[in-house]
C-alpha cells in the first residue's frame, strides 16, 4: 500500500539501544541489549530484526521497550516499522532504524565507561580535588551569579517525550530497578496493567499464567476492565500484579486501589509505580492525568485496603535525576552513580510494594 502524507502529518519515530556499544559475556559474541522506541501519529508498531521484514522482536502501540535476550551480534540492525492500517514490512514503512555495537567481552569495562562517568572521574581525580580544596569551594554551591545553567537554561525541556527519543526515560530506569529487586514476586498467575513488557521480562519460570489487562480493547489484551469499577473481575485470583505507571490516570484511585487489593490471591503481591516529581502531561496520557504521590500519601492510601505492615514504599531520585526527568533527558546521559545516589527529600519515582493478608 503507498502511503503520501504531507510531510506535516506523516509518522515519525526513533528507536534507541541501550548499552550501545554493548559488551559480549567472555568468551562469547553476542550480546543482550533494551531497545526502546516511539513513535507518533501511529496506531501499531514493529520492531524487527535484521530487515524491515525480518523477524518480529516486538509488537506494541505507539511507544515500548523490550530487552533482547543475549543474541545480538555485532552491526545488527533494528527496524521500527510502522504497521497501522495495513502498511506494508517495507521500507515506506519504516520509522527509524538502529545499528548495535556488540564488543567483545574482554572491553566490557570500556563499554560502560559512558562519557559520564569519565567526567566524574575526572572531577573526583585528586589534582581537580586538590585545586577545589585550594579554593575553599570544595562542596559549597556557587555564589549568586555563578551558577552555569548551560544547555538547561531555556523554557522549553530537551525532548517532550520523556527521553524516550534519547534513550531510557530516568524514571524507566528506576521503574526496571525496583522490579528487578522485585523479580521473586512475580510468579504464578500474573497480571499487569497495559502490556506484559515487565511480565516477561522480570519474571522467572515460576509464572504459570500471564495477564493483561485493559479498559478497552487493545492489542494483547486478556481481560477487559475499568479498575475503577472492576465488577467483572474475579476476587482473590492473582498471585502478583504489575501496575506500573497506571494509578496517576485514575481519578478515583481508592477504587482502583481497592479493586487491586480485591482481585489479588490472599498472600499475593502488588507492585506499582507512580510519578513524586514529574512533568504532568503525556501525549497520549495526559488527558486523564490526576495524580502525584508523595512516599506519605502512598503508604496511607495503600494501608487503606492492605494492613499497613505488608505495604512497602520505596523512592528513587535525587535532585539531579529529578531535573533531568522534567528536562526530558534520557538515563544514559548521567553517569551511574547520579542515577543510583538517593535523596529520599526529592521523590522522582514513588514504589509500592504491597503483600495481601493470607486469611
Ligand atoms: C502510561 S500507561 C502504563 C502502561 C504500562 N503499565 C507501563 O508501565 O508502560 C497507563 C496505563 O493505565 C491504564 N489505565 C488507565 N486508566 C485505567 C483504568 N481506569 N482502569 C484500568 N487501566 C487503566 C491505561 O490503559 C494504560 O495501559
């Protein structure tokens, strides 16, 4: 099918890798990579290996991430393929492409020595310390005036799509750590909210079942319900749910959180993200965005449906992830340990993880 849009309204996408380059384990030559895209002006979206036909990694709405297993090669391409109203696995279809360095393994520790992480090096190195010590300024803010806004000084942030266009948005990162430290509780009968991205991705051999629920049909879908309501769901049926970034859309969120709770397995888990500091407007999203959290509100609300014992809440951020997620940067622009250092006085990304009673 030829498509001819004027160039205004054509859809247009990007799609990242990350680590790129990325390192082999020793001795091997493949590597495991995120792919992470975007897209606009689309319904659906491929992502395919090797060719714009080439095997289907993933499938999703306009925007998604998936980690490959350890099976990427040196120079493979991936091609975001627009696929809405029948346009063909062809190059007109194609949104935007990436190309993965793999290294061998022995320069792992190159690899993920980002640019970042070499300037931290550097300020920390003892000459820079020594010359800071010097001028008495070691630790102490700049004085009026002196502050260098740099790049930062505009009214306008960096992307308006989370980073998703630069790489990893920095609340995804801390979203992947918290459920990577959570990967124990996602087995059984699992359901997530929106997608089984995270299902399948953090999951172990435990899961015998995956969900995925939806207010309306989508793509992927298996139970079809508004959380607010949620009468067609069945009580006590799910070892763990997986509702990231889904509460801030629902206005009536102690419905949502109590329905949550209902449809839980007694001695089941829920885990569930949610913005503390965030930009609050979404192009696909924005029009039901109705709440921020803060690690307080979060543990009354939950404690509301489950015993407050079971209800675990856990912060990300610091006051440079912070401005980094409303400037729209991507996680691959920090170093590590920017990242990771955590003030619990800046709230980025709000966890919840919370146990039902098993009586
Ligand atoms: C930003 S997406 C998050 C999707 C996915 N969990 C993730 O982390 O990428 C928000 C999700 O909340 C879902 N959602 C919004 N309101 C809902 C409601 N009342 N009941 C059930 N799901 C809802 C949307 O359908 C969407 O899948």
């Amino acid at each position: 099918m030829k498509m001819s849009w004027p160039h205004r309204f054509a859809p247009s996408g990007s799609i990242r890798a990350f680590p790129n380059p990325a390192s082999a384990r020793d001795g091997q030559a493949a590597a495991s990579v995120t792919l992470s895209w975007r897209s606009r002006r689309t319904e659906f979206v491929e992502v395919r290996a090797g060719a714009p036909d080439g095997p289907l990694v993933s499938r999703t709405g306009p925007s998604g991430q998936t980690t490959t297993g350890p099976w990427v090669h040196n120079g493979m391409l991936f091609f975001l393929q627009n696929v809405s109203d029948g346009v063909p696995l062809s190059p007109e279809g194609t949104l935007d492409k990436v190309r993965v360095e793999v290294l061998p393994g022995s320069q792992a520790g190159t690899t993920w020595c980002s640019a970042a992480d070499l300037a931290e090096r550097f300020l920390r190195s003892r000459p820079v310390r020594w010359l800071e010590g010097l001028a008495g300024r070691r630790g102490s803010p700049p004085r009026v005036g002196r502050v260098r806004l740099g790049s930062l000084r505009r009214l306008t942030p960096i992307s308006k799509e989370w980073g998703f266009d630069r790489g990893t948005p920095v609340d995804r990162f801390y979203i992947e750590q918290f459920l990577e430290s959570s990967k124990a509780d996602i087995q059984g009968v699992v359901l997530e909210i929106g997608g089984d991205l995270y299902t399948r991705r953090f999951s172990s051999n435990r899961v015998v079942k995956s969900e995925v629920l939806s207010p309306e049909p989508t793509p992927g879908a298996t139970v079809i319900a508004d959380l607010t309501d949620g009468s067609n769901l069945p009580s006590d049926t799910y070892d763990c749910i997986i509702a990231t970034e889904t509460i801030q859309f629902i206005y009536e969120v102690r419905s949502a959180v109590k329905t949550l709770h209902r449809i839980l397995r007694p001695g089941g888990t829920l885990l569930a993200t949610f913005p503390g500091i965030t930009p609050t407007s979404d192009r696909v999203y924005g029009s039901t965005w109705s709440w921020s959290l803060t690690p307080i509100s979060a543990k009354r609300l939950f404690s509301e449906f489950f015993a407050a014992d079971s209800v675990e809440v856990r912060t990300y951020g610091n006051v440079l992830a912070a401005a980094s997620l409303l400037y729209g940067l991507a996680a691959e622009e920090l170093s590590n340990q920017e990242l990771t250092t955590h003030d619990p006085e800046y709230a980025v990304k709000i966890a919840v993880r919370a146990r039902k009673a098993r009586s």
